[in-house]
C-alpha cells in the first residue's frame, strides 16, 4: 500500500433482489437511496443529486435553500445500518469504493 492511500474493508453486504443490508431487510427508501450511492461508488454525490434521484424534485424555499431533512434523517439511517457514508460537508455523500462486499447483487 503506498504512503496516504487508505484500504477500505468491505463492510457492507448488499443484496438488492431480497432487499436485504447486511442480512437485515431494507426498507423501500433505504433500498432506493442505498442504489444510488451503490451505482456512484467513490464518487461525491450532491445533496441535489440525491433529492432529484430518491424524490423527482427538490423541496426549497424562497432563497433557493433546502427545506427538509429528509434527506439528512434517510442518510442518517443508512449509517446506523452500518453503511459508512463520508459526509462531504456543504456539498453532500461519498461512499468509498471497496465498502461493498463482492456478494451484492
């Protein structure tokens, strides 16, 4: 390994045909949110990417800010389900590529 370069361990076991994290069922928003991140492995993914990818349209106020937290509380539950999201902060989610397990589906 060189020097800075950081080895994730797969620590994630997704099978998206039984709807299943880590052997514990998902539910239909963790499943939707959980394939974008999946499909965009080790690439920052933008608040507004993922609003417009789970939800169609983005919910903001007069001054073109966000409105809800939705989207953090969805994220949040990911995390708690062991999935190790790294928060960009003011832009929006990394997952790190080789955080899956080779098994997902």
């Amino acid at each position: 390994m060189t020097a800075g370069a950081e080895q994730v361990e797969p620590v994630i076991y997704v099978n998206f045909a039984t709807w299943t994290l880590n052997g514990q069922r998902m539910s239909r928003s963790d499943h939707a949110l959980l394939q974008v991140f999946v499909e965009r492995a080790g690439e920052v993914i933008t608040k507004r990417e993922l609003w417009n990818a789970f939800w169609g349209s983005v919910p903001q106020n007069d001054y073109g800010r966000f409105t809800s937290r939705a989207l953090e509380a969805a994220v949040s539950r990911l995390r708690r389900k062991g999935v190790p999201l790294i928060n960009i902060w003011g832009v929006g989610w990394l997952l790190p590529e080789g955080a899956l397990a080779d098994n997902h589906d």
